[in-house]
C-alpha cells in the first residue's frame, strides 16, 4: 500500500469494502448498455445512429453509450460529481467507458474518422462549486486510451437548473441558448466530433450542443456517454 493509500484510503462505493472503489465482486453487478435510442425520436436504434427520416442539418449523427445507468454506476457517478467530488474515480470510470464504446461496430466507423474529443462543459457557478468538468476529465482520460484529442469547442453561457426530474421538453427548454462556440477556436477546423458526457437521459444536451456547433462547421458529431438511463 503506498503513502496516499495509507494515507487516504479507498473503499468500494457500493459495498464499502477497502481496497478500490469498485471492488471485484461489485463490478459484476455493472451490465453494458445493449440498446440505443435515435436521440430525436427517442426510439429504438440497433446501430446507435440517428434515423434516417430523423436527420437534418444541424442534428447529431448518433450516439454510443457504455453502461446501463443503474445500481453501482449510479454510485460511482453520483460520487464522481457530487460530494464528496471523487474525481479520482476519472480512472475506473474511464477503463469502463473505454470497454463498452470499442464493443460498437459504429463505433468504429466513426472512429476511423479521426474525430477529436470535445467535453460538455459546465457553467462557470457549477465548476467553481465542484471544481472540475466531470466530462472534461473523462474525456481527457479517453484521450489517452483512444490517441484522440480533447479540445474544448463550447463554452456554457446559459445557468441552467439541475435536469433530473424534468421531462424531455422541459430539458429542451431548459437548454436552449445554454452553450456557444468558445472564442479564439476556429472550429470548422475541425469536422468531426465526439461530444463526451457522463449520462444520456434523453439527449437534450447533445441535441443542443450539436446543434450549436453544426451552425458553426462541424460535418459529423456523434455522442459519447458514460451511461445511459
């Protein structure tokens, strides 16, 4: 055990056994998300994309997601952005990103592409309180995993409430306006994206973040998410 470990010790967030935060028999109960919507339908989508009768200009071409946001990843995520802020589950749950999007066929496609990595940010109020971007530091960690860069394109100009409990148009509304193009960034430059979040619940971020950037470039975008509920 090193001087940190003894120091501050970590212990499963679901069962409290020390050791790690995700112990061995913990991470059985952790399944991989095996269905995907079309993020503007909200229907089925066997290969993650957005449908055909639902595309458009400025909409996202689709999204893959790796867990099912439930049980212990929802304890792993609630303490990864909310107290006690364990941004040092940035690993664990990375190595679970990693795992569950390179099962994509899709994937795949749209990785050989050679998109760079662009994390959903936070309002300035909401990074000061937590003091990181819970997506940022997922997506630079994927960064490494995938030999991708992460470039932050968008800027949150809006402060938005808190979206659990709202209904998918009362998400949409809440959102609206929330995001621009970071300044000083010509971002036609770059065109294709990933967007990385922590959880799809109904795709109202990655609508309008898609959405802003597309209006300023971007050919392709696809969502990449952590869980998906």
């Amino acid at each position: 055990m090193g001087l940190l470990d003894f120091l501050f010790p970590k212990y499963c967030v679901n069962c409290r056994k020390l050791g790690d935060y995700l112990c061995a028999n913990c991470f059985s109960f952790i399944s991989f998300a095996d269905n995907s919507v079309c993020l503007v339908c909200n229907r089925g989508a066997i290969d993650s994309l957005t449908h055909p009768g639902c595309k458009g200009k400025y909409i996202i071409n689709g999204c893959f997601s790796s867990l099912n946001y439930k049980g212990v990843v929802k304890k792993l995520i609630y303490q990864f952005k909310y107290k006690p802020y364990l941004s040092s589950l940035t690993e664990v749950l990375t190595e679970l990103f990693y795992e569950g999007i390179i099962q994509s066929e899709q994937f795949q496609k749209a990785y050989d592409q050679k998109p760079i990595l662009a994390p959903i940010p936070l309002h300035p109020s909401r990074f000061r309180q937590r003091g990181y971007n819970h997506a940022e530091l997922l997506s630079l960690e994927l960064s490494k995993k995938l030999n991708l860069p992460t470039i932050n394109l968008l800027k949150r100009t809006k402060k938005t409430i808190y979206q659990y409990g709202l209904k998918r148009d009362k998400r949409k509304e809440n959102l609206k306006n929330a995001f621009s193009p970071s300044p000083n960034i010509l971002i036609s430059q770059y065109p294709n994206i990933f967007l990385v979040d922590d959880i799809l619940t109904t795709g109202s971020t990655l609508l309008e973040a898609s959405y802003v950037l597309k209006r300023n470039g971007i050919k392709n975008i696809w969502g990449l998410t952590l869980a998906k509920d």
